[in-house]
C-alpha cells in the first residue's frame, strides 16, 4: 500500500502532467498525419526522456501513443487515409458514415470505445501482468503460426462484395509480403536486382499508398473527389453515443478483450487486434449486411481494441523484458536507461515505479477524453477546405510520411506504385484491406511456418503437438471448411 501512496505522488507531480500533457498533443498530431506512426511518436520522444526522472520518462511515452493510436481515426474517417496502421482495420467504415454525415458521430464512438479499451487495459496490465505474461511465454511459432492463419481468414469477413475477388486480394497481399531476403534459405526473392527491396516492402508507404494515393488518383482522373461531396456533419461529437454505447456493450467488452489478450502476445500489436476485432464483430453481427455502409458496430469493437491492446502491450514488457509491440521494443531500452529493468524483480525492488506507470495509463486513456474531443472538433475544418487546396497539401504528408520510414526516396516510390495498384483494384471491384492484411501478416505467417518445419524436422503433425497450438488450429480449420461445407450442404439440398 505504501508502494501505491508514493506512485500516486510521483505521477501527481505538477511536473510530470505538465510533460504528459505536451505529450498528448504531440501524439494527437503525429498520430493524425498519415505514415507517422505511434512507432514514430515513442522514437521521435527518446531524446527528450534522457533529461527526464524515470516516471515522466515512461509517462509521456504512454501519453503520446494512447493519443496517437486514436489520432489515426481522423484522417481515416475524414479523408479515408488511415493516420495510423491500427486505424486502417476500420477506415472504409469509419469514412461511410462521414460520407452520411455522421462523421463526428463516427469519431466520437471511436473516442470514447478507444477510453473505454484503454481503461480496460490498463486494468488488465495492473491486476494480471505476471499471470499474463506466463500465458503469453508459452506461444512458440506453432502457435503464432495459427495466430498468423486465424487473423488472414479475417479477410474474407471484412472484405465487401465477392468474396473471390477478397481472397485475390489477400492473395495479392501476401505475394508481397514475400518480397526480400529469403529467411530461411537467405536468397533474395522477386527484388529483380533492386538493394531496396532486398529488406522487403515497408507496410507504412504500402498502406499510404493504397490508402490515400488511390484516392488522388480518383480525384485526378474525375477532377471529383468523394471528399468534395462529403456533407456537413449533422451530429455531434457525443450526441446520441449513450444509446449506441447500450446497445453495443457486449461488442465493447469483446473488443477490449480481444485487444489485451492480442497485446500481451509478443509481436502481435494494435493494428492485428484491431483486424481481428472488427472481423468477429461482422461474423458475429445480427446486421452483417450493415457493415462497408457506415455502421457503427465495427467501430466499437475496433476502437475499443486498438488501445487495450497498448496496455496489454506493457505486459511481457515489463515482466520478461519481452516488447509486446515495436513500441515497448524502444520502451524496453528507456526502462533500462532508468534503472527499471524489466523483469519479475522491477515489482519487488522499485514497486512504486511500475505502479506509477500503471497509473500513467489511467491518467492518458482519461485525458484521451476531452483532448481527443477537442481534436476531432478542430478537424472539422479539414473538409471544408477547397479539394483543389486540400488534395496537394494531402500528397505533400503522404510523401513526407512515406519518405520518414527510412529516410529514403524509396518510401515515396513504393506509395506511388502501391497507390497505382490500389486503384486498378478498386476500379475493377477488388478490395483493398485483404491486401493490407496480407501484407501486415504475411511476413508473421512465413516466419514461423518455416520456423515451425524446421523445429518439427518436416512432420506436419508437429502444428498439433502442443495444447494451445492443437486449439487454435482445430479453431482456424473449422472457420476455414464449415462455411464450405454449409454451402455444399446448401447445394445439396436443391
């Protein structure tokens, strides 16, 4: 208890909210321009934690990502460019009902499913760390492997329309994802003599692409943009969310969930959670035609993921010093800077450090509330700008964003073509998002495919030879032949 009464202190200090709420801004204005992740947010703040003491060092970390991840909402609802790949799950949904002009409405559920998950994982983080992150050792690649499988038949759920033409799509997606060194064989594949490609296709200039720069090239060749015809918003931020926030309670806690049970498995993150949790809130819809439409459903479960995910992130993190995500990676390194190394022994030597940043995420997700408001309430002004001013000023970010990734004109190469791609898909009904999340996952899938052959010495039994493993393939199969096989019975039965 005396541990609990000094975080409290030492998270209160004037000076420590003063940096956290410096961080909120930053956060919300990095998380709101396309390609500049939250990734990007923790490493642009690293120099800035060296003159700091341990907890405002830790907290404005946890501050800037909790904006960040919700920032990405914006442009994605506003202008369909998802500002964050955690914000790409949801995007087409999100900008739907901008397009009704319900897109305060759609930023606003966001806002407060995104506290509501992040409250939740904080929660998580601080009741259940050690017991957590036990669970969460025990995932080898076989596990990950069906981790991986599991989150790619999300992309027949959320595609729209044929569901061929989705599997092409994620098809397509993961041709991609294969591009580069050859892990296991160290052979470079499909790079056709290019050192760029040799480190793979970066996902972020890939998903401005296909995101944002698909969308240029329709304004360009129609000289007519969506965005042109997108009406005034005729609701408010909060107006009529008590009811939404009834009648989807259970989708909200399912997300919350899904997103700290993602989070705390190391390498997964908020942008799979987020795909995972909106494909179950399709499958498991009374209105699944609803959803491409402008349905708010998706949108709570999504939301809700994406920053429980963040906390439960913090779990491995801080109990094996294992990162969670690419940003507890960085995080990892802070802590040891601050002499709080991770490990079992940080909650018995400094106890009152690890329960302030416990703390740091309470404060962060509740501050997310009124900031986050705020912002959503100055972007309102986005649309109103003149597409002929908006479009170029929307390619300057895009380049900038590709172009941040790895300091290299390459970035802006691969969002053009990709974008290029992305438009050709479009026109002829292919959907984007399997794509992405072919790409997203892709890489996952190979590596510890290959990984788990090499383990098992070629035996394909060795997929099912562990408990948690044997589970999630039995689940990922039967999701793979039941619809087949109803649709064969179906057939059948004529």
């Amino acid at each position: 208890m005396d541990a609990i009464e000094k975080a409290f202190w030492l998270i209160t200090e004037p000076s420590t909210l003063g940096v956290m709420l410096l961080a909120s801004l930053f956060g919300l204005f990095v998380g709101a321009i396309p390609g500049l992740t939250a990734t990007m947010a923790t490493a642009l703040l690293i120099p800035f934690t060296f003159f700091m003491d341990p907890v405002p060092a830790i907290s404005v970390i946890v501050a800037a990502v909790a904006m960040a991840i919700f920032a990405g909402d914006i442009p994605g609802a506003l202008l369909r460019i998802p500002g964050t790949p955690a914000s790409a799950a949801y995007c087409d949904e999100a900008y739907a009902m901008m397009r009704k002009g319900q897109g305060e409405r759609a930023l606003g559920i966001g806002l407060v499913c995104a506290v509501i998950g992040g409250l939740t994982g904080s929660v998580v983080l601080s009741l259940t760390a050690p017991s957590l992150a036990e669970f969460a050792i025990q995932f080898s690649s076989f596990e990950y492997f069906w981790l991986a499988c599991l989150g790619l038949s999300c992309a027949v759920v959320i595609s729209t329309g044929s569901t061929l033409k989705g599997f092409v799509s994620l098809l397509i997606g993961l041709f991609v994802a294969t591009i580069g060194i050859d892990i296991t064989a160290g052979h470079p594949r499909f790079t056709f003599g290019s050192v760029e490609l040799m480190g793979g296709v970066s996902f972020i200039p890939a998903m401005i692409g296909m995101f944002a720069i698909s969308e240029l090239l329709r304004f360009f060749t129609t000289k007519k943009s969506d965005a042109a015809a997108i009406p005034a918003s005729r609701d408010g931020v909060f107006r009529g969310i008590g009811p939404i926030l009834k009648k989807y309670r259970v989708n909200i806690a399912r997300g919350s969930g899904i997103g700290a049970i993602v989070g705390v498995l190391p390498g997964a993150g908020a942008d799979i959670a987020a795909w995972i949790s909106f494909a179950i809130s399709k499958k498991l819809s009374k209105e699944p035609e609803k959803f491409g439409t402008g349905h708010p459903e998706g949108l709570t479960d999504a939301g809700a993921a994406n920053n429980a995910s963040l906390a439960g992130a913090w779990v491995p993190a801080t109990v094996f010093g294992i990162p969670g995500d690419s940003i507890t990676a960085i995080v990892i390194g802070v802590l040891y800077m601050k002499g709080m190394n991770p490990g079992p022994m940080v909650f018995i030597n400094t106890p009152e450090l690890i329960y302030a940043v416990f703390m740091a995420f309470f404060l962060a997700n509740l501050a997310l509330l009124p900031l986050g408001y705020a912002a959503i309430k100055f972007s309102r002004r986005i649309v109103s700008i003149p597409s002929q001013l908006l479009m170029p000023v929307i390619l300057m970010f895009c380049m900038v964003g590709a172009f941040a990734i790895n300091n290299t004109v390459f970035g802006i190469t691969v969002m053009l073509v990709f974008g290029l791609l992305a438009f050709v898909m479009e026109e002829n009904g292919f959907p984007v998002a399997p794509a992405i999340l072919g790409i997203v996952l892709g890489t996952m899938l190979e590596d510890n495919f290959m990984s788990s052959m090499i383990k098992a010495d070629g035996d394909l039994m060795g997929f099912f030879s562990r408990p948690i493993a044997a589970t999630l393939g039995v689940v990922t199969i039967l999701l793979w032949l039941v619809p087949a096989l109803l649709a064969l019975r179906r057939r059948l039965a004529r």
